[in-house]
C-alpha cells in the first residue's frame, strides 16, 4: 500500500491550481472546503438520490413517530441558515437499521431502528442536528469533490465536470489506487463527520434542545455496538473519540442554548 504521506503530497500537488478559486468557509467552524460543483448541482443531486432511495423504502405509518421526526427535523432547519432550501422529512419502517441520513438540499430520512436510541426528542434531535450539519457545511458536495479530484486529476476533473457526465467521471475510474482512497478520503471523511458533530450540538442548542443529549446518545450507540473497524479504516470517529471531542464542545453549544 503507498504510503500515506506521499498520497497526500499527490493530491495536494493535484489540487494547488484550483483551490484559491473553489474554496468555501464551513460556517461556525470556519474551515476551509474544497467545492468543485455548485450548490445548484448539489442540490438536484441531493433530491435525486431521496426519490431513489425513498422508492425503495417503506415509510412509516406511526403518525405519532412521523409527526415528531417532522417537529424536531423543522426547528433545527429553522435555526440552520438555510430558508432557501426545500426540507422534507420522512420515517422509514426499518427496525433493524439504526441509521439516519440526510442529503443536499434539506431532504432529511430517519429509520425507525434509530427511535428507541435516540429515546425521546433531545436524543432525536441530537441525530437530526448531526444530519443537518452535513447540509448546511455542504458535505455531499465537498465529497463529490474530493472524489473527483483523487481520481482524475485537475485537467480531467474539470474537463469531466464541464461536460456533467456522469459516465465520465466513473470511466477514468481509480487513477491514484487504493493508497489514495485509505490515505486521504477516509480521513477527510471522518473529519466530515466530526464537523457535522460539532454543528450539530450548535444546531440542536439553537433550536432548544439540550446539547447534552448528543453526548448521552452516542454512549448509548457504544454500549450497543459490537467490536468494530478500526477507526483509520472507519468513515466515522470511533465512539471514544467521538465523546470525547461532543465533551470538549459542549461548552461552545451551551451559549447557544435557550430551553423552550
């Protein structure tokens, strides 16, 4: 396998022409994002995928579920930045999957698995406030980029996207190998899904929510889980050390609170 570093080296070397011009500031983290499509791109992408995979589920018939997964999901949108976005939120009847996602745009899906770990509304709002975060930091739109970049280079990535095929994009497949893939995107991906963390306890302060419920969720998540993958090859901090960074901000998220 390439050593990590020098995988780094490469994309930065790949990447210098075009980062000044296609930067974007993450807001209240102000971390610096690569963006190669526009948020116009982003989003019908993002609506897209929700009608494929919607079309694929069952939604819940609970309306009680329905109706707070659509409470908790609206007050933290409300408080987001993002009025300009068309949000939906659906329950989907799978009891076996504990998992929740949402995708540019505002279109927002969690399973009915997740509902007796998240326990009430603090906890479910700690999960949607997670989810949000990954829109509002435009996330799925950084990934693509990341991709696109990785595998085919400046030249090939901006000629690819220029033309917005998808079928080119796939075709100039995997240049830089699986060296890349482990030693860039997974970390990236993981620093995702921290940061999506970090708005997330802001997100839910804002709203009313209790930040403190994130913290209670995701001890409740490790003391369900079996013994995982380590966390270099995880698309996700491991639970350790997700509570530990929720601890640290907590304080931060907390000057945002105003319970309802």
């Amino acid at each position: 396998m390439p050593d990590r570093r020098i995988s780094r080296r490469l994309f930065l070397a790949l990447a210098a022409p075009v980062m000044g011009a296609a930067c974007e500031t993450v807001p209240y983290t102000g971390r610096s994002q690569l963006q190669l499509i526009s948020a116009e791109q982003e989003v019908q992408m993002g609506a897209q995928a929700y009608t494929q995979t919607l079309a694929k589920e069952k939604l819940s018939s609970d309306p009680v579920a329905t109706e707070m997964v659509k409470r908790v999901g609206s007050r933290i949108a409300a408080v987001s930045g993002r009025s300009d976005y068309q949000w939906e939120y659906r329950l989907i009847q799978n009891d076996k999957t504990v998992n929740a996602f949402a995708l540019p745009g505002g279109k927002v899906a969690v399973y009915t698995g997740m509902l007796p770990v998240t326990r009430d509304e603090s906890g479910l709002a700690a999960v949607l406030g997670h989810e949000i975060g990954h829109v509002v930091a435009r996330h799925g739109g950084e990934r693509v980029s990341q991709q696109l970049l990785v595998n085919v280079g400046v030249e090939s990535t901006m000629a690819a996207l220029s033309r917005g095929n998808p079928a080119t994009v796939q075709a100039v497949g995997s240049l830089l190998g699986a060296g890349a893939a482990v030693g860039v995107l997974l970390p990236w991906s993981r620093q995702q899904e921290s940061e999506a963390d970090h708005l997330g306890l802001i997100l839910m302060a804002k709203a009313g929510y209790d930040p403190h419920a994130a913290r209670e969720l995701w001890v409740r998540m490790s003391q369900q889980k079996g013994a995982g993958q380590p966390e270099f090859l995880s698309t996700h901090p491991s639970d350790p050390t997700r509570i530990r960074q929720i601890e640290a901000w907590l304080p931060e998220a907390l000057q945002y609170y105003k319970p309802r």
